[in-house]
C-alpha cells in the first residue's frame, strides 16, 4: 500500500526518513503546482533523483525545500541509473540547511513566480564585484521572465537563482514584481545599468588579456577604452558584444583560431549566449 499525504504537514526530510529507517526499496513522486519530481530509495538508501532538468544530489536539495505540495510513496518501484552517491545522512543534513536558509531568502522572494527586473535609478556601488555566475544570471533577467521561467531556463535549481538574487536585491540592482504588475512609467524590461555594464567590460578586458599576452594587450585595451564610450553613451549590450567580437579577432590574429574559439567559449556564457546546460549553480 502506498504512503501518501501532504508536505505542508511533514516535511520531505522526514517522510523521507521514515522510510529509510525500514530498509524499503521504492519510490517518491511529488507534486506541487503543476511540478512533478521522483526520488527513488534501494534498501533504504536514496539512489536517484530528478525534477525538470535537476538530477542527483541537486534533485534532492530542490524538493526538500518545498513547504507544500502532495508525495506518495510507490513500493518495489527501481531507479533506471544511479545519479547519487551520497549517504542519506549527508543528503538530509544538506537539505535541512537548505531549508534553513530558505527561511531567509523567502523573506525577500516569498515566491518563485515573482519576476526580477532592473529598476531605474538602482543603487551601482557594488555590481562591478559580482561573480561570474551573478553575471550569467544578469543576462538572464528582462523584465519578463519569473524566477522559476529563469532557473529552468538555466537548467539551475531554483534555490541556487534565489540565492544569487538576494544579494542582487539587498544591493539594489535587482528588484521583484508581481505577474502582470504595473506602475507608473517603470520600464520593468529594462537591463542592467551602465554601471554594472562597465564592470562587465572590465571583466572581459582581463580575461582577455590573460588569453592574449602583452603583446596584444594595448589592442585590446584600445578597444576595451571604445567600449566604455559606447556603453556611456546608451549602446547597452550590443556594444558589449561586439567587444568581444574585436577581441576575439586580435586574438585570432595574435595566438590563433583556436585560443580565439577558447576566449569565446569562456565568455559567451557571461552575455547570455550560452550555458544554459550547465550545472546547478553551487
């Protein structure tokens, strides 16, 4: 007969255990909103698990943290792979914090339909600092796409975009809105601000001349320095873009089509032209 009930009730971690402690071998499909994930248990110990995208130890971190939704467990169902490896005491002790630190972040994104946006006149101070994937996920934010429309775009678990995006929204860069919500004249598709669009630049530049040597790095400065007069003057992304378009031709033309291929490879992934099939982001 299988288990069932409510997880607003009792949470994953301990459903969870309950049936690990018996040695059972099965299944648990769990549904909240119109998502639908599975974690398969063999003699007790969680061996597989995936929702969307997420597999693994990812899967796993990304259902504990529901407050809500339906499980029920199939007994005698098998996993098809094993995608986790982890002992189950890890796992929970890992997802107990998770939702530790779910309990913050929810005060600022209570929920994952919220859109982020760039609201005029946000505070700069710090945006040159953010990490590469605070970048990727920049990229990603335009006014219209929801919190939930992003991480499964990115194929990263929701909890890992809200942790970024907290920071994002403690700073001011980042704000959130309602579906649908409108107020006077905000421009919510806006992107990100010259400022942080400088930094971005900059980051770029190093990489850059990293790839390039100092033979090439007055070139590359030269553009760098084009670049920052465009953004200042409104280009926005499209001048960032064809930054690294110059780039990669003085690199071409320095060390190669391959290292200019490499340089490209590393930095399409910053502009949102890229690497949406990666990893969850920690």
């Amino acid at each position: 007969m299988a288990l069932q009930g409510s997880l607003s009730e009792l949470s994953l971690p301990d459903v969870i255990q309950l049936v690990a402690v018996s040695g059972k071998t099965g299944a648990f499909h769990l549904v909240k909103e119109g998502l639908k994930g599975s974690i398969f248990l063999k003699e007790g110990q969680i061996v597989d698990a995936r929702i969307g995208e997420l597999q693994g130890e990812h899967a796993v971190y990304e259902m504990a943290i529901w407050s809500e939704g339906e499980f029920a467990f199939n007994p005698g169902e098998e996993a098809a792979q094993v995608t986790v490896r982890k002992s189950n005491a890890n796992l929970m002790m890992e997802a107990a914090r998770r939702l530790d630190e779910w309990r913050v972040l929810s005060r600022r994104i209570p929920s994952l339909d919220l859109i982020p946006y760039f609201p005029e006149g946000g505070r700069g101070h710090d945006q040159v600092t953010l990490s590469p994937q605070e970048w990727i996920l920049v990229t990603r934010i335009d006014g219209g796409r929801s919190i939930d429309a992003i991480a499964k775009l990115l194929r990263w678990a929701a909890f890992d975009v809200s942790k970024l995006l907290f920071g994002m929204i403690t700073s001011g860069l980042v704000a959130l809105r309602e579906p649908g919500a409108a107020s006077g004249g905000e421009r919510f598709g806006a992107g990100p601000s010259p400022i942080t669009l400088l930094g971005l630049a900059e980051k770029i530049r190093k990489m850059a001349i990293e790839v390039i040597g100092d033979g090439g790095e007055r070139t590359i400065e030269k553009q760098y320095q084009a670049t920052r007069m465009r953004v200042e003057r409104g280009d926005g992304f499209d001048a960032i873009r064809e930054m690294v378009d110059q780039h990669g031709k003085a690199i071409s033309l320095l060390k190669g089509a391959d290292v200019a291929a490499m340089f490209e490879e590393q930095v399409r992934p910053l502009l949102g032209e890229a690497g949406e099939d990666g990893a969850a982001a920690h």
